[in-house]
C-alpha cells in the first residue's frame, strides 16, 4: 500500500516545489513593493486618462498625489491575492479604506476597489496592471 502512495507523494512535492520557483507568489505580493514593468498600465481617476509607461506613470502620480500627506490605507475583509501555481503570474484585488491630508482638500477618506496584476518578468514579479476606483464620489471629511 505504501509504495503506492510514493508516486502521489512525488507529484505533491513537485507541484509545491514548483510553486514557490516563479517569482509572483501569494507572499511576494502580500510583501509589497514590488517594481513597475517598463509597459506598465494604470489608470486612477485622477490621471483622467489610462497611463501607460513606468516613467509616465511615475509622472502622472507626482502630479495626482504630490500634495498628499499623511496616506493611510487599509484592505477590507475582501481583499484577495491569487497566484498561478506556476508563479508566473498573480492578481490581487478589493476594496481599500484610504485617508490622506492635502492643502487643497483638507482631510479626505474614503473606499476605493483596487485591481493589480503582476506578472514574471525579467526574473522578478512585476507589477504590469494597476486600476483605483474611488466606490462613492461624495468623500467623508
């Protein structure tokens, strides 16, 4: 009986095994900070258009967020990292409770749903996607 099980047991660690080579994991993505790709896509309200580009994302942020201070932001119990077994690709998604102070706006918080798609590239998990929508347009103070 138990050599029957060797080979099960063999694929079981090889998938495992397997798993955790590719660079976009559940625990790489819940880590964070994980760079941009160069072709990146992003769009957030306040870009007013989809971004594409490292560079112009980086671009369209400073000139959205530079007078932002004091950023909070939590995830909801929704919140959701999915990983191909393969860890060639992962998405995470839901809903983030956001705070921040702005001259121009005072204090703002409010919810927004969130979509990131990372994908392997060039040997590390990068982020290749990134979309923000606020889910109620009238923000508490």
């Amino acid at each position: 009986m138990c050599h029957k099980l060797i080979p099960f047991l063999c694929v079981v660690f090889t998938l495992t095994v397997q798993a955790q080579m590719g660079p976009c994991t559940e625990s790489a993505v819940r880590e964070g900070n994980l760079p941009t790709a160069a072709d990146a896509f992003a769009y957030m309200p306040p870009y007013g258009k989809p971004v594409v580009g490292k560079s112009e994302i980086q671009d369209a942020n400073s000139k959205s967020f530079s007078d932002r201070a004091n950023l909070q932001s939590s995830w909801a119990d929704d919140h959701r990292i999915v990983a191909d077994p393969s860890g060639d690709m992962a998405y995470e998604y839901g809903t983030l409770q956001m705070a921040y102070d702005s001259k121009s706006e005072g204090h703002r918080a409010f919810k927004a749903v969130i979509l990131s798609v990372y994908k392997a590239k060039d040997g590390a998990c990068q982020k290749v996607a990134l979309t923000m929508q606020p889910l109620d347009q009238e923000r508490e103070h």
